[in-house]
C-alpha cells in the first residue's frame, strides 16, 4: 500500500531553506552607472559586427562550446583540455562549489569579498570560514594561512578583490596552494586586466589551483554572461561533470573570438580606465575623503553614517555608486566604479557637490 502523504507543500532542502533571495539592485539604471563595476562605455566594436552577422537560422542549433574553448585556451596559453567556458564567473563559482563542497567541508572566505561566494557556499552543506580582514582591508594572509584545517575544501579568492580594490601576490597565492594541498584554491582574476599580475601560467603546474577571469569587465560583455575556469585537467574533468554543455549560448560563443583579437580595443579602454582611477583619487584626496588603494576599476571610499544620504545624493547627480555598508567591515563605505576620463569629470563634479552638501571629509588629511 502506498504511504500517506503527511506534508501539502514540497520543501527544499533546509540550507536552502535558510537562505534569502538576492537581488542585486539592477533597478533604473539610466545614467553614469559607476555601481557594478562594468564596462561604462561599450564592447569591441568587432563585437557589434560579430552580432549582426549572426543568422536566425544559426539560432536552431545548441551551441558547440568545444571550438571557442579551444581559441581562448590558446589565447591564455593553456590546453583546451584545463579550460571550460562557463554563463559568468558566477556559474564557474557555482559549478565548482556543486563539484567539490561536501558537509562538513569548509570554504575559507578572506571578507569582505565578492557577495556570490558565500550566496552559492549557503546552497551547499559545508561551512563557510569568513577570515576578516583589517581596517586596512589587506588580504589577511597569515590568519588565512593559520585558518587551514583538514576540512578547508576551497579558498576562494579575488584578485584584485572587491569592494577593497587590495591584492595578494603570486608568491602568497602559491604558497597558500602548497600549504592547503587538499583543498582547491580558486583565484578569481575578475579584473585582472586592471592590475596585469596573474597566475594564469601556474594552471597544470600547481595541481590545486584552479584560475577564474570574466568577459565582464573589461572586455564588456556583462550582459552575454561569459565567463571562465581554468585549472588541471584531473580537477576539470570533474568540473565538466556537474558543468551544463549548453550554459554558454550561442551569441556569447560567436562574440568571444573577435572579442579577444581586439587586443587594440582592450588596451585602449584599460589605460583609459587606469588615468581616469588616478584622476578620479586626486579628485578624493583633494575633498579629503579617505579611499583604499585599488588595483581594479573601481575604488572604495569612507563616507560615514551619512552613506545612504550620499549615494542618493550621487544618484540625483546622475551618478550610480555602491552602498556596500552591509559587507562585513564595510559600514560606512561606498564603491565608485571608475569609468572613461570624460565620465569621471561628471563623477568629480557629483562627489564634490555631495561632499559640500553632506559636509564629510572637510579637514581629513
Ligand atoms: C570578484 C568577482 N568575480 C566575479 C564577478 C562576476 O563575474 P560574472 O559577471 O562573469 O559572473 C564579479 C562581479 O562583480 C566580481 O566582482
């Protein structure tokens, strides 16, 4: 006899149940959009070419990731076999946290930090062991280091990370890989195009390591969703296992191409972006409002209780910025994403007009 039916309404698992929806604030967005760290400006005008020659018909087949795997391995110098095209870095995240996070299991998290990590982490049954940085908001490598157990699975980092713009270096990251053997040590190179320091080439060689970029952000394709995981075919293997073969559609895949040969479109928007970050701090230290020193396109700034009040107060101006004042350790602080020189002219002008308004900063060194 079939067992009785005791519950109405199925229900998840209860980490999920947990958890909260995440909705990052994608609401009106007309204007300077110096929130979410993306490109400001546009793609590679061979982009737009590669989208307007794309036939419907083309659009009846599943899309083959296999080929284009193939070119941007060859562009990062690694083999096809150690890399796998992924709908973001956020599927590689979530992919790679499905393939390998058990319970019990823990993630070593150096926060604050990209919010994804610990969103896709709560999904699984491991332990999330968030290691705070300081005041400074520099990597904390000897507390990470001293955090490693035999349960440490996967130590996410970014670098350069986010909200802080801070970075650890190669020689850390290596270490950390030799001193957690067991665990998977993703490196997540979100904006590495913006800091030019990569572990890239240690992919195979350090069996543990497993290297993430986006197309993102630099190259400004946020809204193809294109992202990456490169690392030793014997921890790819599994990857591929739990990995959609169609998570990355057939535009995405037809865009990537001349997308990585407009080496002259990239370097353009990148040296850009750098004059304008150090335009854009002079612009800070002159209205003496403390920032962090930031390796990517953006830079977080203190701006105190009164942060809501100044990213409305920016939003009026017409100019977009970041609460991040709920990211552990960040109360106060706003992330200004940096845009072109002319772009940033209108983001002085906002800033300053906020600072006056809200009177914060007047008589900081
Ligand atoms: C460190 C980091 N990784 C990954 C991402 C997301 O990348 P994608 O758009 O490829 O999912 C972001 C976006 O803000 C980020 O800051």
């Amino acid at each position: 006899m079939a067992e009785a039916v005791t519950t109405l309404n199925p229900t998840p698992r209860a980490r999920v149940q947990a958890m909260k929806e995440y909705h990052p604030p994608l609401g009106s967005r007309d204007a300077l959009r110096l929130d979410f760290n993306e490109n400001t400006l546009a793609c590679s005008p061979k982009v737009r070419e590669a989208l307007a020659s794309i036939s419907a018909g083309s659009l009846t087949r599943y899309p083959e990731r296999g080929p284009v795997e193939a070119i941007v391995a060859a562009h990062l110098g690694v083999a096809a076999e150690q890399l796998a095209l992924t709908n973001g870095v956020d599927e590689a995240i979530h992919v790679l946290f499905e393939t390998f996070l058990e319970a019990d299991d823990e993630l070593l998290l150096p926060v604050p930090t990209y919010t994804m990590y610990e969103i896709y982490a709560s999904a699984t049954d491991a332990r999330v062991v968030a290691i705070q940085a300081s005041d400074d908001l520099q990597f904390p490598f000897e507390r990470l280091l001293a955090a490693i157990t035999a349960r440490t699975k996967i130590i996410a980092i970014a670098n350069p990370n986010s909200p802080s713009g801070a970075v650890v270096s190669r020689a850390q990251l290596l270490e950390i890989a030799s001193r957690a053997p067991h665990a998977v040590v993703l490196v997540d190179e979100a904006y590495y195009h913006f800091y030019g320091e990569t572990v890239m080439d240690q992919v195979g060689a350090v069996p543990n390591l497993v290297v993430a970029r986006t197309f993102s952000k630099a190259y400004g394709l946020a809204g193809l969703r294109l992202g990456l995981l490169a690392g030793p075919i014997e921890l790819m293997r599994w990857i591929r296992c739990v990995l959609s073969p169609y998570s990355v559609n057939s535009l995405a895949l037809a865009c990537l191409p001349p997308a990585l040969e407009d080496t002259a479109y990239l370097d353009w928007y990148v040296g850009e972006v750098l004059a304008a970050r150090t335009e854009f701090e002079a612009a800070l230290d002159a209205a003496g409002v403390r920032r962090w020193p930031s390796q990517a396109n953006f830079i977080l700034v203190e701006i105190g209780a009164q942060h809501a009040e100044f990213v409305r107060l920016m939003r009026e101006a017409g100019v977009l910025v970041r609460d991040r004042s709920s990211d552990p350790g960040c109360n106060g602080r706003v992330r200004i994403t940096i845009g072109t020189r002319e772009q940033m002219k209108q983001a002085i002008a906002a800033l300053n007009g906020a600072v006056a308004a809200l009177k914060i900063g007047i008589g900081k060194p």
